[in-house]
C-alpha cells in the first residue's frame, strides 16, 4: 500500500505503525500489542461463498462452500497460532465473509488472542443490526467495496441494487462510529469514476479510501485489457493526488491509498523532488522503510481450506496447509523455491524491474501480475507505468 495522505499531506493512518515502523508511530507495541515487526499481515478468505457475482474477483467466489472449508473449531487453532506466531493483523475476505455464521465468534476470538481484526465486505449485508454485531465484536474497520456509483458498480458486482445496499451497509457502520474504508478498484470501465467516489467519501463521512490496481487473478485473469493504459494510469495517480490534498486543504484529513502498483510510490517521490524537495527527502525515507511489495514477506493469505499463499491474489499456488502445519512454521520455511525467491527477489527478477534505479522502493511490484501476462514469475511488472529515463535506465 502507498499511503498518499501520508507522503502528501502527512496524514498519519491506524497502519502506519506497521507500513513505517518507527516513522509510522512512536511505539509499534501500543498499537499492536501481539506483533513481531517481522511477522505478516494475514489475509483469511474465510468462505468463498458470495450472494454477487464481482467480474474482477480474484477469489472467483461463488454461491457454495467448498465441503474442506475450516470449520470452527479449525479456525479458532488456526487463529491462535497466529497469536502465537505475532501476526499483527487478520483480515476476514471471502468471498463475502459475513455467510460464515461463525464470523463474529472468531472475530471477537482473535480480538481476545491481542490481533487486530479487519473486516473486508461487500457491504449488501450490513443491516443496522449485522454493524452492531461488527462493532460488538471488535473489528477496527470495515472495509467495503464500490467499484463505482449507482449503475457502474451494479454491472460490476452483477446484481441491480448491489450499490443501494452497499451505502446503506455504509452508513449503519458509520452511524455506530465503526471506521469504514472504501475499497474501489480501477480499471478502464470505471476510472472515471474516481472523483465521484471523492465526494461520496467526503458527504458520507468515510474514514479511509483504498484504490486498488487491477491484479489479473481469479475472475479477473483475463481483464488485463481492461486496464488502464500508462498513460492514463499516470493521470489517474495525479488526480487521486490533487484530490487527496484537496480535502487535506479543506480540513477534511481523510486516509487515501493506492494498492498492487508500488511504482506510484516511486512516482510520488519523483514527483516531490521536483515540486517539494524537502517533502520528497521524508517521502522518500518512508518508501524505503516500507520496501515496496512484500508478499511472501509481510503479507500472506490463507484460503477457506487452509492453504497458504504469497498473498490473496495467489490462490493457484499453496505453500501448505494449516491443518497439517502451523502457519508460522509454513510461512518461515524456504525450502520452497517460490517462498525462498520471494523473501530475496532482487537478484531473481528480470527485464526493466531488474535494472530499476528504485528497486529498493518497489521490490519488483506484483510477482502475480507478471506471471499472469508472462508467464515468469520474475518478469518486470507489465503495470509498471514509470518510463525508462524515471528508472533510471536513460540518461
């Protein structure tokens, strides 16, 4: 994640501690009291069912349950071995994570095990009712997707009335005090819709915006033509910028991301150095506390039966199985050739991100993504918008 209310108008976010360590807050324990600074993020796609049928879910989530799915008790282990291992985070995904009828007992077991819980939605289910139960039980924000406004996020979600009941899910949140955050992945149908999604989250009152580059996995492996050109992605990062500073200016602080493109980290800073230099030099040395891509690293995910992956968006390749093994003993282990290049891909990657002058601020962005396009896990990164000379690669 690049947090441009950071790097642009120094808006400190609740995950700061963990994106910046020391730089994000003065003391990481009082934030997360379970964490090893080492240890990942986890995201759980608990369930893969989902009553929408999202065109770009990288889960493929459908309307059943695989027979395998963890049950309860499984879960709870599974979860108190992440305690034990310090993960600092769990992040409840599906598919649509509120189907699981167990979802508030585990939130709120996690919570009592010291890890910080994340509730990932599409938003239709949250009566007033289902966001007392998510406050009750102890999640710390409530991510919900749009993908735009009215019609737009309909045809993407594929079901009339998903948007209405989305920002009604919203708003019970919001009317409890639980933090939301708008998720919004872009791509070449909706981008035009960004600055629609600015003053939703403005006249709502939503907390954080995370804007999500399009990854090509699950359903949305053969999308990559919908994506957005270099070109238009550069525009796109430009005005989420503007946009962002904008509310800051206004007094309205609000959190916004950008998400799977590390390049907009380089982009930013190339693009302080010219306007700001003072600003770019803590730009930059918050980039390079970060490291860019970290999966397999700092985030990794578990799937509904328990398999393990480099992230969410890997789910065609396990590590191994939290039934037969504790996740911290699976995630440590490099005997595997994938978990192995991805602790140290620097010498592994090649083409452009190889010679890449900022390497160090990015580690080779999306390994998924260049696998989907290349078919070479250490391909460059076919979404890497920066040009030749901004790498570094021309004089």
């Amino acid at each position: 994640m690049i947090s441009i209310s950071r790097l642009l108008c120094n808006v400190v976010g609740p995950g700061d501690a963990l994106r910046y360590g020391t730089q994000g807050q003065a003391n990481l324990k009082a934030a997360y009291p379970a964490t090893n600074s080492q240890r990942p993020i986890v995201v759980w796609n608990c369930t893969r069912r989902c009553n929408l049928h999202c065109i770009h879910c990288y889960s493929s989530a459908g309307n059943q349950d695989s027979p395998e799915v963890l049950n309860t008790k499984q879960a709870k282990s599974f979860i108190h071995d992440l305690a034990d291992f310090g993960a600092p985070v769990l992040l409840f995904s599906g598919g649509e994570p509120l189907l699981r009828k167990d979802i508030f007992e585990l939130a709120s077991f996690a919570r009592e095990q010291g890890i910080r819980t994340v509730l990932s939605s599409n938003g239709t289910l949250i009566t007033k009712e289902v966001a007392k139960k998510i406050r009750d039980a102890g999640f710390a924000e409530t991510g919900i997707s749009l993908d735009g406004i009215g019609k737009k996020n309909d045809q993407f979600r594929g079901k009339k009335g998903a948007y209405e009941a989305a920002l009604n899910g919203i708003r019970n949140c919001i009317t409890l005090g639980q933090r939301v955050s708008l998720r919004f992945t872009i791509t070449h149908s909706n981008y035009l819709e960004i600055p629609a999604i600015f003053d939703l989250a403005e006249r709502e009152g939503i907390d954080r915006i995370c804007f999500y580059h399009l990854v090509y996995a699950g359903r949305a492996s053969g999308l990559s033509g919908d994506d957005l050109s270099h070109s238009d992605t550069r525009a796109v990062v430009d005005l989420i910028c503007e946009r962002t500073v904008d509310l800051y200016q206004r007094g309205f602080p609000k959190e916004v991301l950008t998400v799977d493109n590390h390049a907009d980290g380089v982009y930013l800073y190339l693009k302080l150095k010219r306007q700001d230099p003072e600003r770019a030099e803590k730009a930059l040395a918050l980039l390079q506390t970060n490291g860019g891509n970290n999966s397999g690293i700092l985030i990794g995910a578990v799937d509904d039966v328990g398999n393990v992956h480099a992230d969410q968006f890997w789910q065609h390749y396990s590590f191994g199985n939290i039934r037969q093994r504790k996740f911290g003993d699976i995630w440590m282990d490099t005997s595997d050739p994938l978990m192995h290049g991805l602790k140290d891909r620097k010498g592994l990657l090649r083409g452009r991100c190889a010679k890449c002058h900022y390497l160090n601020l990015c580690n080779g962005n999306l390994r998924v993504r260049a696998e989907a396009v290349f078919g070479d896990v250490w391909a460059e990164d076919p979404a890497c918008y920066l040009t030749d000379t901004e790498i570094g690669l021309v004089q």
